[in-house]
C-alpha cells in the first residue's frame, strides 16, 4: 500500500524502505521521526544511514504516525 507510483517505485529500489526503527539493524537513524518510512543511503565504505520521512517526498501526503496521531488529537 502506497500514496504515489513514485513511492512504489522507490520502494522497489529501495531508495525508500517501510519498515519498524527495530527493523533498522544494518544501519544508523540520523533523525527522530516517529515513522515507519526511511530514505536508505549507503556510502562508498558500504556505512548506511535512514532518514525518516514525515510526509512522501513525491505527492507531498503525510506518511508518518506521529503526523496521524497529532491529527487525531485535533
Ligand atoms: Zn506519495
């Protein structure tokens, strides 16, 4: 289940992934994002980071629980 083709596309490369912090093993967290959706980047010495996304970077819908919760609060 995705918002756009362009996050579906992404996710297939994997530049996207959509998983639980817990899930995030190979990897750093370089921001706090209470979000299951992450830009993975890897650099040259194979080191990989996520980014946590609070909206899709493509449609611009937001993708993040903590943007739910703080929605539902209204
Ligand atoms: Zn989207």
């Amino acid at each position: 289940m995705t918002c756009c083709d362009e996050m579906a596309r992404a996710q297939t490369e994997e530049a996207i992934v959509q998983k639980e912090k817990y899930e995030l093993a190979d990897g750093r967290i370089l921001n706090d994002v209470e979000t299951e959706f992450f830009i993975r980047s890897a650099n040259e010495r194979g080191r990989v980071s996520y980014f946590g996304l609070n909206y899709c970077p493509f449609c611009g819908r937001p993708l993040s629980r903590g943007l739910w919760f703080a929605e539902k609060k209204k």
